[in-house]
C-alpha cells in the first residue's frame, strides 16, 4: 500500500492519507483552500521553501501522523518518513 503526504516545504506537514486525494483533501481543510486553487509540486528537492509538495510517505510516518497530528520528518529519494534523529 502506497500513502502520501502534503508537505509545506521547511515548515509542516499539512495532509496524509492513503490516496494523493485524500492528502490534498486534508491540505486543503488546513489551509482553507479549494484543490483545483491548491499550488503544489511533486518533487521535494526542486520544490521552492514555503511551497507545497505532494510526495509519498512511509506507512511509519502515516500512522504516526494519525496517532499525533504533527510529526518532525525527513525525505530521502522523495518519500517522506520520521524523522528519528
């Protein structure tokens, strides 16, 4: 199973979910935001500070973000997972 997240580059992560519309539907709630009106990239590394990312995410960083709400990340090869460090 493939899960996803929304990410505000340097800031927070903004919606997860099991499907990409289900991240954006989550993004969008926050950010008050329609998803035809919402900006985003789907690569992290050439994504500018501040904007919006939609990359996958591993099933640990998912269900952390279910249990928390907020959660400290990283990326690597574009997929987000906790950060551990």
């Amino acid at each position: 199973m493939t899960f996803y997240v929304v990410i505000q580059k340097g800031i927070c992560i903004f919606g997860a979910g099991i499907t990409k519309e289900e991240a954006l539907d989550q993004a969008c709630e926050w950010t008050d935001t329609k998803i035809t009106d919402l900006v985003y990239s789907e690569s992290y590394n050439s994504a500018d500070e501040d904007s919006f990312v939609l990359i996958e995410c591993t099933e640990r960083l998912y269900s952390e973000i279910c249990l928390k709400g907020s959660v400290l990340y990283t990326v690597d090869n574009n997929i987000a997972d906790i950060d551990i460090d």
